[in-house]
C-alpha cells in the first residue's frame, strides 16, 4: 500500500505541476499568510490609535471645559480693569472671524479593523471543483491564467497593505501631536487664568486703590468737598516717579492681556478643528507659551503685595 500510496502522491503532484494548481494553491497559501499577518498588525495598529484618540478626547473635553468657563471671564475681567488704566481692545478683537465661530471643538471618532480590512473564506476554492469537469490540459490553461491574476493580486495587496500600515501609523502621529497641541493650549490657558484671579486683579485693585487715595489726599489738602469725586487712573504720571513700580506693573499687565487673547483666540484652534495642523503649530504654541510666562515673570517684578 505503501507504493501505491506514494505513487498516487507523485502522480498528483506531476498533474498539479503541469496544471499550475501546485503553484496556484502556494500562491493562495502565500496571500493567506500575509493577509492574516497583515490583519494582526492592523489590530495592533488600530489598538494603538484608539488608546491615543481616547486620550486626545479626553484633552478635547477639558480644552472645551475650560474654554467655556472661568478663562474667558477672567480674561474679559482683566479688559475691563486695564480699560481704568487706558485704551484696551476686547478679547475679540485679537482673533479673526473663524475664530469667533468656534464654540465647541469635536471628539475623534473611535477607528475599528472592519475599516481598513475584510474578513475572507477561506474554504471556498471554485478552483478544486473545475478539476473533476475539465480536463488537464484546459484546467492548465485556466489556472494559469488565474494564476497571473493572482501573481498581480498579491502584489497589489502587498503595496496596499504596506499604505494602510504607513496611514495608521501616520494618523496615530497626527493625533498625538494634536493632544500635544492641546496640552501646551490648556497649560497657558489655565495658567492665564490662574494668573489674573490670584496675583493681577488684587495687584490692579491695590494700582487703583493707591490713585483714590492720593485724590482724596489732595482734595483735602486743598479744601475741595469730597462730595462728587471723579477718580481718573492716569498711570503715566507715575512714569518717572517713587511710585514707578506701579507704572511698570500696569504697562507689563497690558503685554500680559495681549498676549493672553492672542493665545486665547490662537488660529492653530481652527487647523485642530479641521484637522489641518502640523509640527509648526506645536512649535509656534510652544514659543508664545514661553512668550507669557516671561512678561509674567516682568509683571511680578513691580508687585507690591509680594513685595
């Protein structure tokens, strides 16, 4: 049996040879191979990107929490403190019209396998039935035909496996640097915010404080009734005086709240909405960021509380 069964395998294989089915069913053994390893490191690929998306959204809903809350009103209480001091522009007037329709940036869509990759049966080979129907030298011609077609197949699925890793992988780069976009956002923000509330406003209040008094001082020493007072806080009087620190204080609050609305109203906000940024925009955020925190640190300089 031993012989007839090993003649019967060579006799099979001369008939796959000479048919193309022998080089056919590699053909298809080969694309299975890469197909399921190509489905693997599509699901790798996709966990990845999911994970970071989950997070960018997380950084979406706190970026747009905090847009909508305390910054903005501190931001509009300190135009309307400095407008005691001189001529200041709202919050917006330092962004343009596409700006000011932004209400409410989006969450990314979560992204699935079934996107980029179908599944396939396997079991189904038209091929095997055509044996028991045509004979070896017309089943040689159809498979050979097939298997050209399938030589093409395989390699078009090969560059095209190659583009999808190379687009997972370039849109997973995309959504870490927009998060990073969005971190360096909410830094300056809550940091403006921070920075108005516990150490601007109390500063200014004192600034105002201090040219009521020295009204009042006045008026009593010329013997003016204090009846209908009428306080203007012209901050340029004090310009090269003891009370400079004062002067220098407001004129570095002024910087302060420019910069401040300028990030605040940052057109990289409307690239993030359409999906448009680049590393130019982390780099440029990056830079007005530590553009604030050094006329902070010049604003500090001439308090008087802290003093």
């Amino acid at each position: 049996m031993g012989l007839i069964d090993d003649a019967l395998d060579w006799a099979a294989d001369k008939v796959q040879t000479v048919t193309g089915e022998k080089e056919r069913r590699q053909l298809v053994s080969e694309l299975k191979n890469r197909y399921i390893e190509f489905k693997e490191n599509v699901q790798d690929l996709i966990t990845v990107l999911n994970q970071v998306i989950g997070s960018f959204n997380n950084k979406i809903k706190e970026l747009n929490d905090l847009r909508k809350g305390v910054v903005g009103k501190n931001i509009m209480q300190l135009s309307s403190f400095l407008g005691k001091f001189g001529k200041v522009k709202e919050i917006g007037e330092y962004c343009r019209e596409e700006e000011k329709k932004i209400r409410e940036l989006p969450q990314q869509k979560f992204d699935s396998v079934e996107n980029y990759i179908s599944d396939v049966d396997w079991s189904k080979d038209d091929v095997f039935m055509d044996t028991f129907k045509l004979s070896p030298i017309f089943m040689k011609l159809k498979t050979r035909k097939q298997n050209l077609s399938m030589r093409e197949n395989l390699n078009e699925f090969c560059i095209e496996a190659e583009n999808t890793i190379m687009e997972l992988k370039s849109r997973t780069f995309t959504v870490e640097q927009d998060k990073k976009i969005c971190e360096i956002y909410i830094d300056c923000v809550r940091y403006v915010s921070k920075y108005i509330e516990d150490i601007i406003l109390p500063e200014l209040e004192l600034v105002e404080a201090f040219f009521q008094s020295q009204k009042i001082k006045d008026e009593i020493i010329a013997n003016n009734p204090l009846q209908e007072l009428v306080f203007k806080n012209n901050i340029e009087v004090l310009k090269n005086t003891v009370y400079k620190k004062h002067y220098l204080f407001v004129k570095n609050t002024f910087m302060f709240y420019v910069l401040s609305c300028k990030i605040y109203n940052t057109p990289i906000l409307t690239r993030l909405l359409t999906n448009q940024t680049t590393s130019d925009d982390v780099n440029s955020l990056e830079k007005q960021k530590q553009a604030l925190l050094l006329q902070a640190s010049q604003v500090s300089e001439n308090l008087i509380i802290s003093a």
